[in-house]
C-alpha cells in the first residue's frame, strides 16, 4: 500500500491556484502502469486541490478495500478519485458520503450503474458520434454499420449509437452475442444480411481473440471495411482504427470535473466524459486490399498511416 | 512508510555492512593460496639428518602443487558463477479492454532469462543472498583429501632411489592429510532498466565474502630402510611441524556484470517468445581472494520462452568467452515456471556450463535449481532456491546452495 505526499510542487501548485479553500483529494490506483500515472499527472496539473493521499491498489481488491476503509477513517478527504476500472469497482460496493471522480474507466455505466450516485468522471471511451462520423466519411456507400454486442456490457453505447447514426442518416444493424460462439455466428449474420462496414465495439466478448480475427477475416471476405479500436487492431487488418490519443488528457478532463465539484455552482449529477483527445489510425494496406479510397478528410486526422 | 523506500534502505544498509563490516582480510596472504601456503609455502621440510648421514635437510616437493593450483582455480571460476535472479514483469495496459494485465502469468524463472523485457522507462531493483559451501573436489571430500610429497631428486639424475642403492631415500614420501573448507558468502545488487519496450539494460554489483581454512596433517610414507632416522617432523630442529593450519578470509567487490537483452520476436504465434542476451563479467574482484575470476568474460546467448497459460517453458544457450584466456563455455539452462497462484510461482532450472577443451577437471557441471517466487506486498517479490548438483563428482562443488532474493520495480 503506497501513501506518498505528491510532489511540493504540485501542492503549491494547487493551492496558489484555488479560488476557494482548497479541498483534500485521496488517490486510488488500480494498478502501477505507465498509462494510469500519466493520467494522475494530467490530474494534478489540472486539479486546483491539494492531493494528500495517493495509493496503489495494485490490482487487489481486498487491499483496495483496505485502503478506501483507511481513506475514509483516517484521511477523510473531500473527494476520492479512482484511476482505473478496478479502483472504481473498488468505491462503487459502499456507500460513501464523499463525491468520486474516475478516471480511465471503459464503460462506466457498467460500474456505476444507471442510479445516480455521487459520482463521475472521465471515461476512456471513444465519444460513439465520432466514430459514426469517420465511417460516414468513408463515402456515401457506407449506410448500414454492423455492429455486435453483449447487452449486459455494451447495451447503453449501442442504444446512443443508433440513435446518433440515425441523426445522420444511416442505421445501425446491431446483433446481440452473449458469448464469443455466439459473437461469431453474428458476424455471419452480419455479413450475409448485408452490411457496409463494420464497427468493433469495446466489449470483451467481441475483443476475444477467435471473433476478432474471425471479424478480420469476413472483412476482407466480403470487402467490408472494418473499424477496430485500438493501433494494434488496425495493424491485424482493420481499416481503422480510433482510440483515446492521451491518457494525461483524460486525467485533466478528470481534474476539470473534480474542480466543478469542489468549487460548487454545479447543481445535479454530472455526466461522466469521454475522451476528447483521440488517436485514428488509417492501414491503406487494408484500404487497397478492400478497394477502398480513404478521403482525405480521415488521413488529416489521421495520427499514424499504415502503408 | 512506501515499500519501495524500505526495500532501497534495507538494501543499501546490507550492501555497505557487508562491505565494511567484515574483515577484509584476516590474515597475511591471499584466500585463494591458503593450500599452497601450507608449511611455509615452499614444500616441506623435515627436520635436519643426524650423523652419519650427511647433515640435510630434506625438502619434499608437492608432486601435486598441480592439482592444488587447479583447486584454486576451480574454487575462483566458482566465485564468479551465480545466478542473475529473473526480475517480475508488473502490469500492462490493455488499451482495448481499458484494464491492467500482467504482462506474463507467472513471476519469472529462478535463474534462466526469459525473452520478455520489462518495457520502456521501468526500472527494477534487486537483491540476493547466496551461502557456498564447497564440499567436494573431483568427487573426493574437502575434508578428508589427502596430497603426495615427493622428495627431491638430490643428485638430480632424474630417478628417485632407486631401491636398494644409498639413495633409496629419495623414495620416502610425506602424505599429507588435508582438511579443507571453502566458504563464500555472495550478496548480489542488481537493476534491470527497459531503455525501450523490447530493449532492457542492467548490471549486478556482487559483493562476496570468502574464507578458507586448511588444516594439514603430514605423516612420512617410508619406503625405505633407514627411513625412521632420516625423515622426520621436528619443528625443534629446525624442520617443519607434521601439523599447520591456514585461516584467511576476504571481503570485497566481486566481479561486476553488465548486461543486455533485445527481445526481437514477441508475441508472433507459433514461434516462442526470442531475445537475444549479451553480459560482460569485468574482472572487478581480487583473484587472489577469490573474489573473482580475474577475467574478462563475455557471454552471448539466444533466450527463448512462451507462456502456456500459468506455465512458461524457457531455454536459454550461451557461448561464453573470456578475453583473457583461452577458454571458452557453452552454457544452456532448460526449465520452466509455473503460477500456482498470481502472487505465488514455482520454477525449476537445469544449469549446464560445458568446457569444450577444459583440463577435465570440472568441464560439465549440471545443475538442478529450484524453488518459489512470491508477490509478498504490492510489487515486492521474494525469491528462495536451492541449487543441487547433479553431477556432483565434477570440479568443485557444494551439496547444495541456497539463495534468497527480493526485488521490485521502481
């Protein structure tokens, strides 16, 4: 268990910077990796509190237990922020009378529920809009986007996304899988019923390694361009690929929102954000093989092109 | 109080009483000489002749000085060998599932490499403890070696004796019965740093207390008729005693290592997991106080391991060459490890370091090394393991050495 006073630095930081009395934040990390400590960096330079208290859970959920039973009893802060899903599901088992922010959650209702509760936070999912516009850019051919899902995971993202694909004009043909056997026979589905491309969403039982390779495959099988979420994905073969382009980002967009609680005029729950620092990736290797001509539009903002 | 603040402290403080604590050298002379240092150092000598006999004094020389010398180099090769504790891999971020995993199910092996690097900017501490006993020689006890002294050939025709003629005399030899102990304390101070995701750089600073005591007890093998007057132990007349005893110890730098990995295939089914290994050993320690081998050696060799679920396979083969000499080995190490739990893995290592064109004396030394790692608190691994033998009539060897280890990312 880590219990370290931030950096002076930063604590002056954000104490000259406080408008109001400056609030007592306490830190939970899921784990010790690099993408979680850029966050808390970008949490700190944002944050106009003092951070007293930083822990690593690492991975434990009993000694995450641990940890928010000393936060509570001995450093009694004014807000907890939970980096990572594992802290989240750590804080969201008890009730807890002090607001928490997250940061770097995929999937955040799946964790905190569809109640409101005392907490928010910045998601690190891929705003959905933005992804149906970069396949809406792909050309006007591009009318029904395929997509698989598992309800209990990824049911609320498919809801807002059909009805943000039904704003511009396309429609979402969505087919639910409870299991990767399942996810499989859905892209079958998918692909004989007729699709223009199709959208992997961030669920676990679609990112299997047997259906995604098994998505893969079918795109090129039936030149269906294929939208992954992650670099990697569009090194495997996707088309493309969005993802969050910066962690620190996510933790500032964190930081922004434990300022509007602390600092107060902010009456109701506040929504949780996604990312809006993000990171495509363009294969024109798998453009040529699928006969698709990306617009210029998606290689200017494309971070890195595969060639 | 972080653990990584705890871990640093205890680390250094053992590190500095281990250098600066103990004796740095007990004696006059070298550890490494405390054989060939007995009586005297120049052979042995018994005490004067009485009339008739033209007044001598006899002086045996060591046939076998040979093979002590080789003693001592085997016991300094030995110093320099150990093993490079494997440090724990932490988390990854799966940016498409948006959760930590550990980058390998397991904790590591015990003193095998594997092919994955730690990752770009992480930097990993360690510590070990390893107690040597040396227990044999060429299969025969330490304790209970006996060395041949040969007279000298005193009017130098190249024959002892021969029997029967006034100089059967020179056919009397002296036994002596050697009791031996080698003992080598061995702290090791490792940092492996990830330079770039597949690129790890690192070094060990060994700091090593060795001792050793000879005791000797001489006896007159006659071989001849008047040998009862001629050769004897009788320090009072001037000649050596039968009995003399060397106790020396030392404590200091051993042998620093250098090293680097390059894990060049990664994750590209159905090949293994590939790194390529290169260690520099730099002749840091004292030779003569078996600190350390004396030698610069250099070692490259091609690391392969894949993870089956919790159990992880690895074989590592190395060339070793020592820019000083001659002398080269192959090493291999084949074995695996195993995570009974995610804080909790056992591992198992065959060891083989083989001299194509040795002396044959301890030119194949296998060994067998098991044990446990376990993720104790946060990122802090403890590590235990015995090392047995598995040849044990090859060159100089313990009945077994344990090492206990800790390390944890910085």
């Amino acid at each position: 268990m880590r219990h370290i006073l931030l950096l002076p630095a930063l604590l002056v930081f954000g104490m000259t910077a406080s408008p109001v009395r400056a609030a007592d934040i306490a830190v939970i990390l899921s784990a010790e990796v690099d993408a979680y400590e850029k966050t808390l960096r970008g949490f700190a330079e944002t944050v106009d509190h003092r951070i007293v208290a930083e822990y690593d859970m690492a991975g434990d959920f009993d000694r995450g237990q641990r940890i928010l039973a000393e936060i509570r009893s001995e450093v009694k802060p004014d807000l907890i922020l939970a980096v990572g899903i594992w802290a989240l599901q750590v804080i969201v088992r008890e009730p807890l009378d002090v607001p928490v922010v997250f940061a770097m959650v995929l999937n955040p209702p799946t964790i905190i529920g569809s109640e409101p509760r005392n907490i928010t936070g910045a998601s690190m999912n891929v705003p959905v809009d933005k992804s149906i516009q970069i396949l809406e850019e792909l050309g006007p051919e591009v009318r029904r986007i395929g997509v698989i899902y598992n309800p209990t995971t990824t049911g609320y993202l498919v809801k807002t996304a059909g009805e943000a694909a039904q704003e511009r004009g396309l429609e979402l043909v969505a087919r639910e899988a409870a299991s990767p056997k399942q996810a499989v026979q859905a892209v079958n589905a998918l692909q004989t019923e007729g699709i223009d491309a199709l959208w992997i969403l961030p669920d676990e039982t679609v990112l299997d390694p047997t259906v995604l390779e098994y998505a893969l495959l079918s795109s090129y099988r039936y030149k269906v361009p294929l939208l992954g979420l992650s670099e990697r994905q569009a090194e495997m073969g996707a088309l493309l690929s969005v993802s969050f382009g910066s962690s620190q980002d996510i933790g500032r967009q964190a930081g922004e929102l434990a300022n509007a609680i602390l600092e107060g005029g902010v009456t109701g729950p506040i929504p949780y954000t996604t990312a809006r620092t993000l990171r495509v990736v363009v294969n024109l290797k798998a453009a040529e093989k699928l006969g698709v001509e990306i617009p210029e539009s998606i290689l200017a903002m494309a971070d890195t092109v595969i060639r | 109080m972080p653990v990584r603040f705890v871990f640093l402290s205890l680390s250094v403080a053992v590190a500095l009483l281990a250098a600066s604590g103990c004796p740095q050298d007990s004696a006059a002379g070298d550890v490494a000489d405390v054989v060939t240092d007995l009586y005297s150092g120049d052979g042995i000598t018994l005490a004067p002749t009485p009339p008739p006999f033209p007044s001598h004094a006899p002086h045996f020389t060591a046939s076998s000085l040979g093979g002590l010398n080789e003693l001592n180099q085997a016991v300094t090769a030995n110093a320099g060998l150990f093993p490079f504790s494997s440090v724990v891999a932490g988390f990854t971020f799966n940016v498409e599932l948006g959760v930590p995993v550990r980058t390998t199910e397991s904790l590591g092996p015990l003193i095998a490499e594997r092919a994955s690097t730690l990752g770009e900017g992480n930097l990993y501490l360690g510590v070990s403890y390893s107690r040597i006993d040396y227990q044999r020689f060429e299969g025969d006890s330490l304790n209970d070696l006996s060395l041949i002294f040969s007279h000298e050939d005193v009017n130098q025709d190249g024959v002892l004796g021969p029997a029967g003629t006034p100089l059967a005399f020179e056919l009397d030899q002296v036994r002596v019965d050697l009791d031996l102990e080698i003992e080598q304390d061995l702290l090791a101070l490792y940092a492996t740093y990830g330079v770039t995701e597949r690129w790890d750089v690192g070094a060990i600073v060994p700091i090593i207390h060795s001792s050793a005591r000879a005791e000797a007890h001489g006896t007159v093998v006659r071989n001849s008729p008047n040998s009862a007057e001629i050769h004897n132990f009788n320090p009072e007349l001037g000649g050596d005693p039968a009995d003399s005893t060397i106790d020396r110890d030392a404590t200091g730098l051993g042998d620093v290592i250098l090293r680097t990995k390059y894990n060049f295939l990664r994750d590209e089914r159905p090949w293994p997991d590939l790194a390529a290994v290169g260690l520099v050993k730099l002749p840091t320690g004292d030779e003569d106080d078996l600190l350390g081998t004396g030698e610069t050696d250099v070692l490259g060799m091609l690391v392969a391991s894949r993870a089956f679920g919790a159990v992880m396979p690895h074989l590592n083969l190395g060339y070793e060459i020592s820019t000083d000499s001659e002398q080269s080995n192959l090493l291999y190490i084949v074995g695996g490890d195993w995570a009974l739990s995610p804080r909790l893995t056992l591992a198992g290592d065959i060891f083989g370091r083989w001299e194509p064109s040795g002396d044959d004396i301890g030119d194949h030394l296998v060994d067998l090394a098991f044990g446990a790692k376990w993720n104790a608190y946060g990122d802090l691994v403890l590590s235990g393991n015995i090392l047995v033998p598995l040849n044990p009539d090859e060159g100089l060897r313990t009945d077994f050495i344990w090492t206990l280890g800790a390390e944890m990312p910085f």
